[in-house]
C-alpha cells in the first residue's frame, strides 16, 4: 500500500503544481499521471502474478519486484491474493483511461466558461 499512498501524494502535489505555475488544463494532467502510475502497477503485477504461476522458477512464494512488493503485503502472499491484485489494478488503469477524456472536456468547458465570463 505504500505504492498506492505515494503515488496519491505524487498526484495531488503535481495537480496542485501544475496549477499555481499556470500549466493548462492541470487536472487532466493529473490524471493522464495517475494513469501512467496505474500502468506501472499493473505490469508490476502482472510480472508477480506470472511469475508465481511457475514453481520451479522460485523458491516459495513473494514478490518477484520491487513495486510489486511495495504493493502487496507481506502477509497476503498467494497466488490468489497476486491475481485480485493485479485485477483490481487493471480495473482502477481501466477507469482511469475512460476518465481521462471527460475530465478533459469537463476541465476545458470550465476553462472556457470562465474566460468567457471575465
């Protein structure tokens, strides 16, 4: 979970950043950054997953890279608990991407109504 509360953090400050420097459009930014983050996570997964599908290739069960190890808990390893994982990540990349475009448009008609109004 440490993965998941850096990458929050990283987020935010970046939003927030992109913001008071004056960047355009910074909360789509913010998520095509958070989608970036996801795609990392889930190939991290993927690879653990994988990898502990083949027995002769490990010695017992654990995170086969660092990411991955910074996701998972010490406590849950198991090849089920790797696949939930990986899922549930792929699910979150998944909406992530769908949101990205309406955040977009809803960030530009705001930018645009704003401008307008002034």
């Amino acid at each position: 979970m440490l993965f998941l509360f850096l990458c929050l953090l990283f987020v935010i400050v970046s939003i927030f950043t992109f913001r008071r420097v004056g960047v355009s459009n910074p909360y789509s930014k913010g998520v095509a950054l958070a989608i970036f983050l996801s795609m990392v996570a889930v190939v991290c997964l993927a690879q653990n997953y994988t990898q502990s599908l083949i027995p002769e290739a490990n010695d017992g069960i654990g995170a086969s890279n660092q990411i991955a190890y910074w996701i998972i808990d010490e406590h849950d390893m198991s090849k089920e608990e790797f696949r939930n994982l990986f899922e549930q990540s792929f699910y979150l990349a998944l909406v992530l991407i769908i949101a990205y475009p309406l955040v977009l448009v809803v960030e530009s008609k705001l930018i645009k109504k704003i401008t307008s109004g002034a």
